[in-house]
C-alpha cells in the first residue's frame, strides 16, 4: 500500500489543485511532493524561482507550500538545495532515472507522515474507486467508514472531480474521472446490473494480457490463460460494443480485428498532452499482439523482444506480414515501411521523443499491464529548464484568460441540458 | 388505485364502450388551471375516461366520458357541465353516464351542447349496436382491475411521478405536441439512474410512456407530413423539422444565444457539442422519416403499446396473445414502428441498452 499512497495522494491533488480542503491535513502535503518530483525527475539544476512560477502554475503548488514541499523532498533524498541563509536558491534535482517516486515518498509516508481519519478514508475510497466503479451503499458498508466522514469525502470528491455519484438502474453508482475516461455513464450502468466484482476481475484478467484479440477471446472463452466464465464473455462483449473499452483495430487479409486494453486512463493518470502518445503505444502493442496470435504464417515468438530491438536497433528484419501488420503504425507516423525485396518489407522507428515514449510505455503496457509514467505535464517540465522569462510570458498571458478550472461536472451539464429541453 | 373505485362499474363501461369503437382510453386524466400563477399546479377537476380518436392522418379527436352514480346534481346541469369541461379542455364530445336516466327532453336538448346523457342501462344498448360482446373482458386494457395493477405498478417507482403526470394528464389534451414531447424526454431524462431493465414493472413504465409518445407523435406526423415533400433535399427537411421540434424559430435561436453565452463563460467546450442539438438528433430524423410514410399507423401504436404495459404487470392470457399477434400480423408498421420508437428513446435518453433490447424482443415475438 505504500506507494500506492503516494500515487493517490498524487491523484487527489491533480484534482483538487489550490483548492483547501480543511479536513486534508498531510494527504495534500504527500501530493503536491509527489506532483513535484514526478516533474522534476531526470532535470538539472532548477532556479527556485523558475520552480516557484513554474509550480503555481502548472502544477497547482501554491508558492507558500513550496518550501515546506522542498523540505520534505529533501529529506527523502530526491532534491538538494542551495541556500543563503533562510533563502533557497537553487533546487537540485536528485532522483535517479530508474527510481520510483511514488516508492520513495510511499516510504516516507508510512513512516513520517500519519494520516487522519478524512484523509485515510479518502485513500481507501480512491483504491476502490480504480480497481472499478462502486455501489455506494455496499462500499460503504464494506469499508466501515463513519457515515458523517464518508460525506464529507464523497462532497469534497466531487468539488476535485475525484469522483461522481450517479444512478444507474436505482442504485448509487460512484465512479471516478480520474481513472476512466470513457463512457462512465455505461461502466456506471454495468457495475449497477453485475456488480463491482464481475467488472473488476474481468478488468483484472484484459490487464494481464494487453492487446489480445477480442475474436480470439470470445470464440475461445480465455485471455491468455485466463478463463472468462461465460458472463465475463457477455461483459466483455458489452465493453467492447459501449465504448467503454475502445479496442484499436488492424486490418489485414480482408478482415478487421480488434485488440482489447484496459479502459483508457482518466485525467489523473493520463495528462492531455500524453494522449497521443498513448494512442500510439496501444498500437504497437496491437501490431505485435497480431503478429503473436494471428499471424498469417510466421509466428512473433516473444513480443516483448520485437519492441525492444525496435527501441534499440531502431529497426525490424523484414517479413512478409509487415506491410498490413504494422499499417496502423506507419499513419500514426510511428514508423515507416521500406521495401527491401518483393512482398518484405522492413519496419524503421521515427526517431522522436513521442515515439521513443510510446515504445516505453508499450514495452511496460506488454510486461506488466500497466499504464505508467502518463501522468507528467510536459509543459511544465519545458518550462522547468527554460529560465525565469519563459515561465513569465506563459503565467503574464495565462492571466488574460480566466483562470478557473473548465466546469466539466457532468451533473451540471445534465441540468444545463435539462433546462433548455424543458422550458416553453 | 382507491381514485378508481368510485363509479368503477360506469368506468369500465365507458372503457370497454372505447375499445369498441376504437379509441384510444385514458383513465383519470386531471385537468389543471389554465393559468401558471401558483408553485403548485392547481387541480380543477378530473375527466372520468377521455377517449381519443384518430378521424384520418392525425386529426386527434377527444371524447369526455363523465360517470356519476350519484344523483345530487340534476341531470341537464351535469350536461351543461360537461359542455363548459369540453370547451375548456378542447374537446369534441361527451358522455354523461349517470344514476338514473334522463328525461327526453332533456337528453335531446342536451345532444344541443354535444352532450350525450345516458344512464348505465341505455348506455350498454348503445354499445350493444356497435358490438353485441362489448361488455366483454376482451384485452388487456378492457378490465378495470388490471388498470388497478399498473396503477399501483407506476405507484410503487415514486422517482416516476412527474413522468407519470406529463403522460397521463398532459399528453391526451396537449395542444402543443412538440413542446409535451420534449417535456417528457427531459423528464425521462432527470430519471434515467432510475430505470432498471429487470423489474417489470419499469418495463411497463416504459412502454406506458411510449404509448403516449405515439399520441403525441399522430399529431405531429400530420404536421410533417405538410413540411415534407419528395422532391425536398434531406437538409432542408432536417432544417424545418429541427425549427419545429424546438418550438420555432425564435425560440431556437434564443436557446442557442444562451448555450454560446454559457460557453463564453467557461462551460467546457467539448460537452456543448451534446447540448446544440436535440437528444439523438439523427436517430430522430430518421425515426420521423420512417413515420410519415404511415402516419395512421402511428396512433394504432400507442394502442398496442398500452396493451403491452399492461400485460408486463398483469397474468399472460393466452386469448388477447392470440388478438395482438394477429393485429401484429395484419398492420406489418406496427412492430416497425414500435421498435424504432423504443430505440430512439433510449438513445435520446440514454437509458441502459438492456432496456432497449428486452422491450424489442418481447415485441417481435408477436410479429
């Protein structure tokens, strides 16, 4: 649970933001330490400064919070900082490329950091709430927090937009943005007509296996060598067809196949400008997964390999099967195709930050199911090595605007929308 | 439902009297004050049965049938009301059922105001000539019991109340069909967390307000069908109808200054897109497509749907089966219709697709 801890005290603050939450004590604190060195790992040395704006205004970092922030980073041995007397001056990142962050501040939370009784149980809300949407009344229940404490928790995570309570089929569905981005509405109705259970350990068993074939899981009832019983068959398919899930598909000797992920990431784990990046990683896992499971006549063996010699070498050796196998990739601009002799066809990586991410991602999506590392705004970490006028320029003409958050409660729109129907 | 009880025997006669020729019956139909100028809507008083009937294309028309057993009021008087009721809620003809028969004099002055006074006996012999087994128990909807139970049904789903009263006492007498329909489309709406495809009785729920969306709809077909012209191209026809369902063209236009000024104001770009047009847009059009072409149709719909929402709450009668199946059989728009109504409004409402699914198998096993 350790760091976990810090990975949802990351997450309420990508929501909350500057907003002060009386009953928060340290969970907001182990947050913003957590925003912070996520954006700061693998820079050089920062001005402070260029920090303080830098984190005000993408990060959400109130610039009072910011010493006390630094200091605890420095005790976990993540910065290192250059003071005059009481002044800091410079922020010396120290986190080496390899660490985990949210291992690191996990630690110290459960050693340093202890947690009251509002912040624990909005901890143990966000867990359920990732694993799969929940039945309030039942979740409740189960997790034996004080009535009065868990609505208090539930109003605040509606003003972060942590989470939302719906109706789905009469019941009270509470469902999170910040880890599902697609059609809640549906994923609410599902958890309202099966349960939590049968939706999470189908999500359990797709996470295991990312990218398999959606065919291939229906007509043989198993995801890799899990089984689907036959209402997992049904629930996968009802997935699938809502939108809830939105498989990528490859088209290749006539047919259309579809590769089944996890659901796309909310806003929490997945910032806006990562999107693309995800997109394109979920196609290279696809096109590999194809080449795994229904290749026309040579088998992938060990996809894994494959993507790592395509990070590597920068290239694949040709075949036969690569021209409609990896199509997807040449459009999104992945990679492109080069004929070597006729009917084989070679597949070179586009060398590009964006591609190189997504190979990264895909290689981790392929070994452990995970979506990692989305979260980071890479603006912010530009503006991080760029000096004091940069982060000047964007704050100066980010005031111009309007500085609040977009209203994108979905229980305000459903009112909006409601009124224009119904008035004469 | 304890409102039915009074004069319950009168009812049923004035009901089965409806399904004999033909229209369409709606129990307890509560006329409220014409004007707006409480929080609460005010009752004036309600019609005992109101039968509607479609003449030809749509022209809806709406016959009072008014039972008193008991005898405090005079015959003529009990005429004279029923004629101001009919004015008022714009009705074509009334019944009056009452105790004790009238004087002839009277009844034939009372035919003056449109007004036709019976008493239980000479009513029965009306019906008779239309159809010597009238009085029989010959579908879902002819007994007043199995009224009873769907009341109690719709009693239970407490969160169904104001659809329930759009339906039940606005529809039959609206004037202004697409302003009623979109009125019920926003109450559905509100309550959509609450329908749940495994209790039948929201399943009646459902096909009860789809039988009085197709009332709505008998009205506006005959509107359409003067917009509509072969020769017309699909974005002109998509251009009136969209004025016309909104109310006008004023009222459009008001509607979307307000959503550009909500924009302005820092409402999230990406969901507006949902809100510019009405509620599954395209599957609307195609649905008003599809019921132009047969727009008497459309009010035999809203009968069998009545029949289907009763019959989800009551005991299966191997008899009236027998008699839907075959009114399916002989009408082929009848399934077709109803299908796509259903899924129309489960898209525009976003209701669970199960719902969709379970309403549309039960109904073409009868076709």
């Amino acid at each position: 649970m350790t760091k976990e801890v810090a990975e949802f005290a990351y997450d309420l603050h990508s929501g909350l933001g500057a907003i002060n939450i009386t009953e928060y004590d340290q969970l907001p604190l182990l947050g913003m330490a957590a925003t912070l060195a996520v954006h700061i790992k693998g820079l050089g040395v920062i001005e402070y400064e260029v920090l303080r704006k830098v984190s005000d205004h993408f990060m959400g970092i109130p610039s009072r919070s910011l010493r006390e922030i630094l200091e605890i980073l420095e005790e976990v041995e993540f910065v290192r900082l250059v003071t005059a007397g009481r002044t800091i001056e410079k922020v010396i990142p120290n986190i080496p490329l390899f660490d985990d962050v949210y291992v690191g501040l996990g630690d110290f939370a459960s050693s340093e950091l202890k947690m009251n009784e509002h912040e624990q149980a909005t901890l143990s809300i966000l867990q359920a709430l990732r694993e799969s949407p929940q039945n309030t009344h039942s979740f409740q229940a189960k997790s034996g927090i004080d009535t009065n404490v868990f609505r208090r928790c539930l109003q605040f995570g509606s003003i972060s937009g942590m989470l939302s309570e719906q109706k789905a089929r009469g019941k009270s569905i509470l469902i999170s943005p910040f880890y599902y981005a697609d059609n809640l509405d549906g994923l609410a109705d599902t958890v309202a007509a099966v349960g939590a259970s049968a939706l999470t350990s189908v999500l359990n068993k797709v996470k295991a296996n990312q990218g398999w074939p959606l065919s291939l899981a229906l007509s043989s009832g198993q995801i890799g060598t899990s089984i689907l019983t036959t209402t997992e068959v049904q629930l996968l398919t009802k997935l699938t067809s809502e939108g809830m899930i939105k498989p990528p598909t490859i088209s290749f000797g006539g047919r259309n196949e579809s590769f089944v992920f996890t659901p796309k990431p909310g806003s929490a784990r997945l910032n806006a400008a990562n999107r693309e990046i995800y997109e394109r990683a979920m196609a290279l896992v696809s096109a590999v997964r194809k080449g795994q499971l229904l290749a026309q006549e040579y088998r992938i063996k060990y996809p894994l390999a494959i993507l790592r010699k395509l990070r590597d070498k920068g290239f694949l050796k040709s075949n036969s099967e690569a021209a409609s196998q990896y199509q997807n990739l040449v459009v999104m601009r992945v990679a492109y195709l080069k004929e070597v002799s006729s009917g084989m066809w070679q597949l070179h990586l586009n060398r590009m930050p964006e591609n190189e991410a997504a190979l990264d991602l895909a290689i981790d999506v392929l070994r452990t199911g995970e979506v990692s590392n989305m979260e980071v705004n890479q603006d912010a970490r530009i503006a991080l090595s760029k000096d004091e006028i940069y982060i000047q320029s964007i704050v100066a003409a980010a005031e111009l605007k309007k500085r609040q958050k977009d209203i994108t409660d979905p229980q305000a729109l459903e009112e909006y929308a409601q009124l224009i129907l119904k008035f004469d | 439902m304890a409102k039915f009880d009074k004069d319950r025997h009168q009812k049923q006669l004035a009901l089965r009297y409806c399904l004999a020729q033909g229209y369409l019956p709606c129990l307890e139909v509560v006329v409220n004050t014409a004007s707006d100028l409480t929080s609460k809507p005010e009752v004036l008083t309600d019609i005992d049965v109101l039968g509607i009937e479609n003449i030809a294309d749509g022209t809806l028309r709406r016959i009072v049938f008014d039972c008193k057993s008991s005898n405090k009021l005079g015959a003529i008087s009990r005429a004279f009301w029923a004629s101001g009721l009919m004015k008022y809620t714009g009705a074509d003809g009334a019944f009056v059922i009452l105790g004790k028969p009238a004087v002839f004099n009277h009844r034939i002055s009372a035919l003056k105001v449109d007004v036709d006074l019976h008493d239980e006996r000479s009513f029965e012999e009306l019906g008779r000539t239309i159809a010597q087994d009238f009085n029989t128990d010959s579908c879902y909807q002819a007994s007043i019991e199995r009224w009873d139970v769907a009341h109690a049904a719709f009693a239970k789903s407490k969160w169904a109340e104001d659809i329930f009263a759009l339906c039940h006492y606005t529809a039959p007498l609206s004037l202004k069909p697409e302003q009623t329909f979109r009125k019920i489309l926003a109450a559905i709406r509100k309550n959509r967390g609450d329908f749940d495809p495994e209790k039948d009785d929201h399943v009646a729920i459902v096909f009860d307000i789809i039988s009085y969306m197709f009332i709505l709809w008998a009205r506006m077909g005959r509107d359409l069908r003067r917009i509509y012209s072969p020769t017309m191209r699909r974005e002109n026809f998509e251009d009136a109808l969209r004025l016309y369902v909104w109310g006008g063209h004023e009222s459009y236009a008001i509607r979307q200054a307000i959503l550009e000024n909500s924009l302005r104001a820092g409402m999230a770009g990406n969901a507006a897109g949902d809100l510019q047009e009405f509620p599954a847009w395209k599957r609307f059009v195609s649905f008003v497509g599809l019921v132009i072409s047969s727009p008497d149709d459309i009010f035999r719909c809203a009968e069998m749907c009545r029949e289907f929402s009763i019959r989800q709450v009551s005991p299966h009668n191997a008899d009236f089966d027998e008699k839907i199946k075959k009114r399916f059989k002989t009408n082929n728009r009848l399934a077709q219709f109803i299908t796509a109504a259903t899924s129309y409004v489960t898209e525009a409402c976003r209701l669970p697709t199960d719902l969709e699914k379970k309403i549309n198998d039960q109904v073409l096993t009868f076709s």
